[in-house]
C-alpha cells in the first residue's frame, strides 16, 4: 500500500474512531459490555499498535478520547490515561478541563486507577497545576497501597522538572518516602532522592540499615539505583579499608621500623561490613546491571583481599549479548590495571572467538595485555600470534599494539616480540606492515645501539609503504639515528625530496626534520637537498610546514641575522629523546565510578555524580542509629509466604524460623510484593494438628490494652527488671494493603525475645450471621504460635461456626493459649490494631494472669468485609465463610437451575460410594447444611454466604463406574471456585 493511500486509510479510520467515541448513544452505554469491548478496541487501535506506538499523530482525536477519562470501565479508562500521558502537553486547555477527574481517580477504591491518574496528572506539564500536583503526591504519599506510593515516588522528579522551586516541598515527602518499609517503594523513593536532592545525605543516615536489609527483596532496577547511592554514601562515612596498604607504597623510602610506627590497624565498620555483606549474593543475580552494579561498589569499597569475589561473576556475564559483553569488558580492563591478579585465573575465558565483534576484540586484546606477566607472556604470545592471521585489519592492527605494550612492560621478551614485528615487514597486507613499522619505532627508542640493521631494513621500505604513519615513522627513526647508518639516510633524503610535494603532511614536517638532523652531522652530503627541500615547504600551502621551514632555516643556517639560538642548533634537535611510555587507555578511568556512562565514555556525562574521596577521620556513626523505646530489645521478622487455607505453617517452617528467631541488632522484615492472585491460591497441604484442647474458664477478664509498639527495625539492648512479667499482644493489624492484619506476639520472660510474625489470610467473602442449625463435622484446629518460638507460650486458634453474640455480622474465631514455661504469663490482650476500610475486630477481654502449665481459651470476632482477598494473621477457609441454611428437595432443584455451575469428575474417591464418609468430609470442608434427598447415590447440602446472603448448593451424585460427580452452584463465581477445590480435595483424600 503506498503512503498517500495508508495515510487516507488512517485519516478515515480515525475519524471513525472518533464518530464512535464521541456518539452519545456509546457513550450512555459504555459500561454495557458489548460497548466497551468495542470501546477498547478502538482505543487499543489509537494508543498501541497502530498510531502512537508507530509515531503517527493522533492528537485530533484528543477531544473523543478525553471524554471517556470519566468512564467506568477500568480498561477504557488505562487506555485514555495512556493517550493522556502521550498529548496533553500538547493539548494543555482540553486536558485541563479533565483535572476534575483525575481529582476523583485518586479517591478510587482501585490502586491501579488511583495510580494512573496520578501517573497522568504529573505528566501534564503546565505550570498553573502544580499546587495540584503537589498536593496529590503528598496525599499518594501516605496511600495505603505501597504500588500508589511507588508511583508518588516516580511524579517527584517531574514535578521537580517542572517547578524546581518546590524541592523544599519535594524533600519532605522524600524523606517520609525514604522511611516506608515497603520493598516496592524502596527503588522508586532512591531515584528521586538521586534526581532531587542528592547531596542531602542527612536523609540517608537513618534509614542506611533499613536499605541495606531490603536490598534483596526489592526489583532489580532499584537494586541498582540503591547500590550506586550506596556506594556513593560509604565514600562519605567510612574510612579507606585499604588505607594501611596505600600508606605502605607511598612509605617505600623509610625503614620498616618507622612505617611499623606510624601505622594504625584499621577496624571495619559495622555498617561497611553490612553493606559487602548484603550485597554480596546479588552477584549471583540474573540481571546484568544488578551484577554490574554490586561489581563497582566491591571495587570502590571493599578490602583488596575481598574484591576477586567479583571476577567470577563478571566472566560469567560476558557469555551473554555482545552489548552486555562491551560494557563488561570495559569495566574489567579498568580493573585489571589495578587488580591484575583477580582475573589471572580466568585468563582463558578472555581469549578471542572469531565470531566476536571488532570492539569486543579489542577489548578483550586490552584484558589479556593488562593480564600479562613473565609467567604467562609464552601463552599469551601464541594467541597473539592467531590473531595476526585473522581478516580483520582493525583487530590485527590492535594486536601488533598489543605486542608492543607485552614488549615495552615485560623486558625478557622485548627482543623476541621486535623480531616477531620485523618479520611482519614482508606481510603482503600493507595495513600490518604499516602498524608494525610504529610499533617498532617506539621499541627501537629503548635500545636503538643494538638494532641498527632492522633500522637499515626498514629505511628500504620507503619505497613500498605508502600509509602517511607509517612513513613518517621510518623517516623519524632514520634522522633520529642517523649516525647508526651514515650511508642510507642521505639517500633516502635524496628520494623523499623528489616526491616531497605529493607527501602527506605529516611526511612533509618528518622530511624537513631530517633535512635538518642531516644538515648537521652530515652537511657535505645533504647541504644542497637541504636547503632544496627547504625551498619546497616555503611555498607549501600548509601554513604549519611554511612557518616550520623558516624557522629551521633561520636556526641550522647561521647568517648575520640568525640570533643566539642558532649556537644551539644540535642540542636541540640532536637531543637524547626518552623512550616513549606505552599506557593502557583505561590507565586513568577509574577516577569514574564504574559502570557509569561517564566511564563508558571517559568523559562526564549529564547527570553523573562525582564519587567522593574517602574521609580522612571516621565520620560519627551514630547518626545511623534508630532510636527506640528502652523496652525494645531485639527484632526479628519472620515471614509466611504462600500459606494454605489452614493458615499455621509446618513443623519444618517453625523449625527453621526457630533457628533464625535470635535476636540482633538492626534486624529488618523483608516484605516481599506478590500479586493478589497468586497470594489468593493457597496450598491446603498442612498437617494437622492432634494435640487435644483443654479448656478452662477464664477467671479475670478486665481491661484491653492500650499501649502500641512502633515498628522498627534498629533497636538497643536493655536489661529488663521484671523477669516474671509476659506481656503478649495478639492480632495488630497494620494498614498495609498487603498486610491486613498481622500477629504479633511480645515476650518478656526471664530472657525476652521481642516477635513480630507475620501469617497470611486470604478470605474470599467475610462470615458471622446469627445461625440457629448446628454445625456439622469436625473443626480443625490451626497452629498460630510454637511453643518453642514463644518461648514456652503456644497459641492456636480455630473456626467455632457459632455465632459471635455481641456482633452477628462477624467471624467467631476460639483461641487457647497454653503456657508450658516454668513462670507465669501476664497481661495477655489484643495490641493496637490497624484495619482496612470496612474492617472491624472485636477483641477478647486480657487475661492478666496464666499460670504455668495451664490453658485458657477465649473468642474474639472478627469482620472481614466481604472482602475477596487480605493478607492477616488468621486465615479462614471458604467453607468458613457461609452459614448452613434448611432447605427442602424441591426448593434445592429449583435453585440449583436458576444459578451457574461449577463442576468437576472424582475418579479417585474409590469403587464404593458411602454416603455416610460424604457428609461427613462435605460438612468438615464447608459450613452447610444436608438437604433431603430420597436417592440413595445422591447427597445435597444448602448455605448462604453470610454477608451477602449469596446462595451456595452442592451436590454429589454417584456414577456406575463407581465415580462421582460435584456440582457447586454459587452466584460468586469466586467462591464457587474455590469451594468445588476444597470439597474436592476433602473428597479425595
């Protein structure tokens, strides 16, 4: 199709998009699900594949689009936000008539929409919303959602773009940003610190410690940011680990004795060795810029006996892409300059593949020319010696340099390299004979008394050479040590004067410089073609080889007129020149932090910050220290991932997190995001548990607790004077939208071990309406703390089906506390709980005393709030959230036609149908009631979802293959679901 064509096809397009987007009868009905898929499509056409991915403009559609911003559906309204983003800079007065909305979005029960619009909002840019602005991302600051505090975090350098005059403003909500405990915000709250005010290093101090322990758990892309904020930071407040040893080479001159004096041994801090040491298992990370990052931060802050960690795992990243392998290699060859001996045990691993790119060549030639030394020269020699045959001019020419650095650095083979190269002078390639002729001429320079004949050999080359470089080489060389062949340099004089006016400049200066050399020792000889080649550049057209031929004349040709230079003529051209030095080019980029562009590019580039120098004295430590309630000992976060329906852990997770319960200083949770679906699925593979309960009557239930205990993550040690006393506070719910509720247990006994655990729950739809029918089956009982872990005080809980009297719409949940210690425990009671929006807990009277080897139960209820997903301590399953209801045989059929099914074959349950092992599993599993049922293959069960009063029918009928069929039928599609699981499973067990 040509260009004008699909042109007008998009033009028709458009406007048919826009006729559709604008139709109020659409419009009206965009919340019907055939218009808004239709809706959709067309905007995914717009934003996608088609327009603005592709670049077309797309802004005349912005009016039809932009009145969609207040719809309903969710995907039409991510879509608009995307074309919002995209045009309404350029559209700035209709999209300010939008602001309203975005307004409304950020009060959306929905995280996502709550974060687009807030995305969308900071990227109009136009000054007159920037009081707006700022006050939404203060408010997202403090969201309950950690993804609507990440995307706060991402505006604050827009906003900072746009106004900088608000960064008084910005630092504030950075700072509180930079406290959230949250893995998510971590990275995003870094990079705007970076970007807004990156010399404020007063804001790191406290939460140092806190960076350091979440570093493993947050994304990968602020995993870098952190680290190279980091690095930067140690530069500031630790002392050079290395500084005994940099003190040692710069002390070579003195005795021993006095060096032994002066020197202080050097005491790594703390926090510099919590730094190594938490970065250190990101080497092994998937990602190579996470790999690179924590490669950089060893080399600039770690001991030299610590930094070969890092050599490992940069060799295994130059098996990955030849982007990946360019700005690896780059790194290295810094590196090896310094640290030669940390990549001499993967020299093999930088030998050169034929089907590697020119540049990674080179670097890799670079490597093993840094990495060579008397023991492995031979080795490195023979490869070299390869690579001379290979096609690639470039790559030959960068080895015959690299010969010449091998020869200048190791003295033993200089001879056997400068015969190496004086052999390439018969290669046919023009190229190679050039780049060996300038490398000779620079060895030559070291012992030129011993190598006159390979001088007389290349003065026969000016003949064939033709590269401008290589040319002036020989002529430099051949004036340069013209007293070695007295025979051969005025001859050549002879021939370069011929051709002196179709010469290269840069032949035509080296010409006239053994003129000038020749005219002095030898002015018998070379007095005419001097002075003939002196008449030359006079009138060249160059103005450098002009002034350069009057000033040798004037100087080598004494007259009346020539000045007290002339006196001097031979000193200064005859001059003993220093043998040329032969560096690496990454010799000095190490004064760039690596990795950075900067480095890539040895040169700063926009944006890069400096890396301090190492402090002289040891800045005070104390500033990272957290200050806390003197009761606070010690802090320990253990975490539950992935718990079943029946919410306690096994007994391998409690055993493990009994060896990682000890108490220590600066410990930190790692709070780990997982999407909701994911955590909503839960694995029903716990055992259970057989202990029988002993109950007893609770004999002083008074006043519930009120002291809170702030989270923190550093704390101080305190002796406690009160060896008898246990305060435990259960069920304090934080306000984290991925942490509903969480249990937290506080012991103080004899040797107090403050815990914070942490267990998930996931009901689907909440429970607790009066019920008058009594609950069938057996109830489980759930593990909510070992005794071990507690220290002597064991805690379990389980589902009473009993209505909760003071509140009917809630969860009657029993709990025992069994003390098994040897002293009592006291002032047990429910601590300070934070609950979401529409949760509501009742909390059991305290218990002040327990003694030992008693237990005591009591029930608390709970709301959830038909709340399809949260994350607490207690986790229900979706057969504890409905209620048994009576229903007769005929009233079961007609419900059951009248809602959806879910259905699902059990061919494992066995050859014999029981009716009797049915109702009892069914009725364990799930909180219903038995309908009626005059077949004898075929068992039915009733209930209703308290809350809503949602209708839920099982039905299991036997086949005569002996297998048998479950249907559910359940207006939740949800609960449905999840219910013919658990049955089925309860089923087949």
């Amino acid at each position: 199709m040509s260009s004008p064509l699909l042109h007008a096809t998009v033009c028709c397009y458009a406007f048919e998009c826009s006729s559709f987007l604008t139709n109020p009868i659409t419009y009206g009905y965009m919340d019907g699900f055939d218009s808004a898929v239709q809706c959709v499509t067309v905007l995914y056409w717009v934003c996608d594949p088609q327009m603005i991915a592709r670049g077309k403009n797309a802004s005349d559609l912005f009016p039809a689009v932009v009145k969609n911003v207040a719809c309903k559906n969710i995907e039409v309204k991510k879509l608009v936000y995307v074309y919002l983003v995209r045009y309404a800079e350029e559209q700035q007065d209709l999209a300010l008539l939008s602001i309203s909305t975005f307004q409304r979005g950020l009060k959306d029960p929905n995280q996502l929409i709550r974060a687009s619009a807030l995305r969308v909002l900071s990227s109009i840019r136009v000054t007159i919303i920037v009081p707006i602005m700022m006050l939404a991302i203060k408010e997202a600051a403090s969201d309950m959602s950690p993804y609507v505090r990440k995307t706060a975090a991402h505006a604050i350098p827009k906003l900072y773009s746009l106004d900088p005059e608000q960064k008084d403003c910005l630092i504030e909500v950075i700072e509180k940003l930079l406290a959230d405990k949250t893995t998510l915000v971590a990275g995003s709250v870094v990079m705007a610190f970076e970007e807004v005010c990156p010399e404020r290093i007063d804001l790191i101090h406290k939460n140092y410690r806190k960076l350091c322990n979440l570093l493993i758990d947050v994304e990968e892309w602020g995993q870098v940011v952190i680290i190279n904020m980091l690095t930067r930071y140690a530069r500031t407040q630790f002392l050079n680990p290395n500084m005994n040893e940099d003190k040692e080479e710069k002390e070579k001159k003195k005795t021993e004795a006095t060096a032994i004096v002066k020197r202080k041994p050097y005491v790594m801090d703390p926090d510099h060795r919590l730094l190594l040491r938490n970065t250190k298992p990101l080497l092994q990370s998937r990602n190579a810029a996470v790999v690179m990052a924590v490669a950089q931060l060893y080399f600039h802050l770690a001991p030299k006996a610590e930094v070969g960690v890092i050599a490992k795992a940069l060799v295994r990243l130059m098996r990955s892409h030849s982007e990946v392998q360019y700005v690896v290699l780059q790194n290295v060859a810094t590196m090896s300059i310094k640290r030669r001996g940390m990549f001499e045990p993967y020299l093999k691993s930088f030998y050169i593949r034929s089907t590697d790119p020119t540049q990674i060549k080179v670097l890799k030639l670079e490597v093993l020319t840094n990495l060579a030394n008397e023991t492995n020269i031979s080795t490195i020699l023979r490869e070299f010696q390869t690579y001379i045959k290979s096609n690639d001019k470039d790559f030959v020419a960068a080895t015959i340099q690299a010969i010449g650095r091998c020869a200048t650095n190791i003295g033993e083979v200089r001879d056997t390299c400068l015969n190496g190269l004086v052999q390439l002078l018969s290669n046919r390639d023009e190229l190679v004979v050039a780049e060996s002729v300038v490398v000779i001429k620079k060895l030559l320079q070291m012992q030129p008394e011993q190598h006159s004949d390979i001088i007389k050999h290349m003065a026969k080359l000016t003949d064939n050479i033709q590269v401008p470089m290589a040319r002036a080489s020989i002529l430099w060389l051949i004036g340069e040590y013209c007293e070695h062949v007295p025979k051969i340099a005025p001859d050549v004089l002879r021939k370069m004067a011929k051709t002196f006016t179709n010469e290269e400049d840069i032949v035509k200066l080296q010409i006239i410089n053994l003129a000038a050399k020749l005219y002095l020792t030898n002015s018998k000889q070379t007095k005419l073609l001097t002075q003939y080649v002196l008449n030359l550049a006079k009138y060249d057209q160059n103005y450098d080889i002009r002034d350069r031929a009057r000033f040798i004349r004037q100087l080598i040709v004494p007259t009346d007129k020539s000045g007290a230079l002339s006196k001097y003529a031979k000193k200064l051209f005859l001059a003993l020149k220093p043998a040329p030095v032969l560096e690496s080019p990454f010799k000095d980029r190490d004064h760039f932090q690596l990795g950075s562009l900067s480095h890539l590019l040895n040169a700063k580039a926009g944006g890069y910050q400096v890396l301090p120098d190492w402090p002289e004295a040891a800045p005070d430590p104390s500033v990272r220290n957290v200050e806390v309630k003197e009761s606070v000992r010690a802090v320990e976060t253990v975490t539950a991932r992935d718990r079943g329906p029946l919410g306690p852990s096994s007994g391998e997770d409690v055993k493990k997190s009994e060896k990682k319960s000890k108490p220590r200083i600066g410990s930190s949770e790692s709070e780990s995001e997982e999407d909701d679906d994911s955590e909503s699925e839960s694995s029903e593979s716990e055992e259970e548990e057989s202990e029988e309960e002993s109950e007893e009557e609770t004999k002083k239930k008074k006043k519930v607790g009120n002291e809170r205990l702030e989270n923190t993550r550093t704390t101080d040690i305190h002796t406690h004077t009160h060896s008898e006393r246990r305060n435990t506070h259960i069920l304090n719910c934080d306000s984290q939208p991925n942490t509903i509720a969480s249990v937290q247990v506080f012991d103080t006994i004899c040797k107090p071990a403050w815990l914070y655990m942490q267990f998930l729950l996931n009901p689907p739809l909440p429970v607790s309406v009066p019920q008058t029918i009594i609950p069938s089956g057996n109830l489980k009982t759930y593990e909510l703390l070992h005794r071990i872990t507690g220290e002597g005080l064991s805690v379990e809980y389980c589902f009473s089906r009993q209505p909760f009297s003071p509140d009917p719409h809630m969860v009657a949940v029993k709990i025992q506390f069994t003390n098994s210690a040897t002293s009592e425990a006291k002032s047990l009671h429910v601590e300070d709980a934070k609950l979401q929006s529409g949760m509501r807990i009742k909390e059991f009277p305290e218990i002040e005393v327990l003694p030992a080897g008693e237990t005591i139960s009591v029930v608390m209820g709970i709301d959830f709030s038909c709340s399809l997903m949260f994350f607490v301590s207690i986790q229900p399953p979706v057969g504890e959230l409905m209620m048994p209801i009576f229903m007769t045989e005929n009233e079961f059929k007609k419900e059951q036609g009248e809602h959806r099914n879910q259905c699902m074959e059990i061919k494992q349950y066995g050859p014999h149908f029981d009716c009797h092992a049915v109702v009892q599993r069914v009725t364990t599993a799930a909180n219903l009631s038995r309908v009626p049922c005059g077949s004898d293959k075929e068992c039915r069960f009733a209930g209703k979802t308290v809350t809503s009063g949602s209708l839920v029918l099982v039905s299991v009928v036997t086949k005569e293959d002996g297998a048998a069929q479950l249907t559910v039928n359940c207006e939740k599609m949800v609960i449905g679901t999840m219910l013919v699981k658990d049955i089925h499973q309860a089923l087949t067990q």
